[in-house]
C-alpha cells in the first residue's frame, strides 16, 4: 500500500473545498480497502471512505486520519433472466448510468447526470425523478470493524429516503453491489438520459463548485396546513420522491435567500438549494449559511430542514 500523508482533499471534491488528509491512499481492489482499513485501527487513527466527492463538505482544518478513495470500478453481468450486473464501489455513477443506458438496461436512467460513486449512491440512497437506487439493489458486500466482508439483501439495507444502514454505520464499508436491470429500448433511454442531463444543466449552478442539494425535500406531513394556506405555492410544487414531498428550494425561495452570501459562498439564484462555492468559499462560510438558511425556514414555515450534505472534520 502506498500511503501518502498532508494530500489537499479539495480537488477530490465537487465543493472543491477542504484542508489536508492527515493520511490518504487510494484502494482499487477489496484486499487494498482491508489493509488500509487495517493499518488504520493499527495507528490508531480514524478514517473516512472518500467516493466521488459529492454530498460532502471536508473542513478548512482537513481530516485528522486516514482518507481512503474507494476506486474498485469492475463491473459485470452476472445473470440474464432478469438482467443482473455487478460493479465496484468506486466506479462513477455516471459511467454506470451511460454502460447501461447505452446497452438498452431500464434502472439507472433517472440518475442520469448525478455525480458520484456507485457506493455512495447506495449509501446515501441516491434518487431522483420518482427512482431510487433501492428499487435495483439485489445485495451489497461490505466490510465490518472486524474486517470481515458480509453480505446484505435488499432489506437489510434498511434503505429509507436518502438513508440507508450504511449511512447509520459508518463502520460498515461499501465494497460492491449486485443489481437489477429490465432490457428496454435503447433510444427511448438514450433520449430520456440526454434530456435529464440538460434539464440539470439548466436548472442546476454546475459553473460553481458545490455539494448538490443541501437539504433533503421536506415531507408534506410535517409542514403546517395553514403553509399551504399562505402560500399556494407550496401545493402546486409538491412531487413524488418517491413519497409526497415539497423541494427544499421552494421554501429557500420564499424565504428571499437567493444569492444570500457568506464569505466566499452563496446559496445559488439558479437553484435554491444549491449553496455554492461562489468566490474561493470556505467550508466555515458554507456552515454558517446552512444554519442561517435553517433558522430562517424553521422561523418563516415552521420546517426543520434537514441536510443531506455530510460534515468531515467539522
């Protein structure tokens, strides 16, 4: 294994902010995750698993221990009758998404433009458009604090809305997944893939750096009836993800805090729950708006906004 030590960890993210990893190694197979994992409860230092880089935002003061980028990318079919295939943590969901959409495989097509890591999708049970990851999951392997390598059906995932027992456990690390696929044709996924692309890129600030949304979508059932009464809005933007929920950003907007900055970090004009990296932002700028953000929702509606962002070192 080839440890590397004070590596910047903010150009492993999609925030393109963060101090120095303490320790960081890259593993690209299961036998190089264990030995760090290893080494790591060996030192004596904690570690983070580092995917693709989005959903987190990494302190200014960097992470005191082992930083361990999951870059196992095999993928394969594993079976025909349905349509199964395996893959790696670490390889990008975009390139998951396009293998299967290019080879007329119905599943992923929603998650078309979500950056990331095929492990932290399931971890973070990724979704978007009315899909989510859980609906295709057959089994994930993972790794245990004894460094033992186990296996989980669908339902001892315990997925739940951008949750899963992965994200409870951190000590339980993703190492790859079988899932499921139904054969579809081709271009209706390669258009339906395309045109999600370029509904992100107009409607999402991808000239800046940032986390994606920061907060999850609020459930209908814990918003006040008399909201709905003062603001209409709030009815007619309520969608299926996957259950009945009103978008973070709607409630962002009616507060007025679009382009409200801090520092060098801005909540985005363009999409309200985006808080970008406007202007060489510090993870504290970043903070301090997310709590700004969330008094000011929990003053004006009555809503505690909930992140989906995660906080390392901070």
């Amino acid at each position: 294994m080839k440890i590397q030590k004070n590596i910047i960890l903010a150009p492993y993210t999609t925030y393109k902010i963060g101090g120095p990893a303490r320790y960081f190694i890259e593993s690209d197979n299961e036998e190089n995750v264990v030995g760090a994992v290893s080494w790591a409860q060996k030192q004596g230092v904690p570690f983070f698993i580092l995917g693709g880089g989005s959903n987190i935002l990494v302190s200014d003061n960097g992470f005191n221990g082992l930083v361990i980028r999951i870059r196992n990318q095999e993928s394969g079919v594993t079976g025909s009758d349905p349509v199964t295939l395996e893959a790696g943590a670490g390889l990008g969901l975009p390139e998951l998404v396009q293998n299967t959409v290019n080879n007329g495989l119905k599943g992923l097509e929603w998650a078309s433009g979500i950056p990331g890591t095929f492990g932290g999708a399931i971890r973070g049970n990724a979704g978007a458009f009315g899909g989510e990851i859980k609906d295709i999951i057959i089994s994930v392997r993972f790794l245990d604090d004894k460094l033992k390598i186990h296996e989980f059906n669908n339902s001892e995932c315990q997925f739940a809305y951008r949750d899963s027992i992965f994200k409870r456990n951190s000590e339980y690390i993703i190492l790859s997944a079988e899932i499921k696929l139904e054969p579809s044709d081709r271009e209706v996924l390669k258009k339906f893939s395309r045109d999600t692309i370029e509904y992100r890129a107009a409607r999402h600030p991808l000239e800046y750096g940032s986390c994606g949304s920061i907060f999850k979508a609020i459930d209908v059932n814990s918003v006040d009836p008399s909201i709905y009464e003062k603001y209409p809005r709030f009815s007619r933007e309520i969608k299926k993800d996957p259950f009945p929920v009103i978008p973070a950003a709607c409630f962002i907007d009616e507060a007025g805090l679009k382009r409200h900055r801090i520092g060098g970090a801005m909540i985005s004009d363009k999409h309200p729950n985006f808080f970008v990296n406007y202007k060489n932002a510090r993870a504290e700028d970043v903070t301090k708006l997310v709590k700004f953000a969330k008094i000011r929702l929990m003053k004006n509606f009555g809503i505690a906004a909930e992140e989906e962002v995660q906080y390392i070192g901070l």
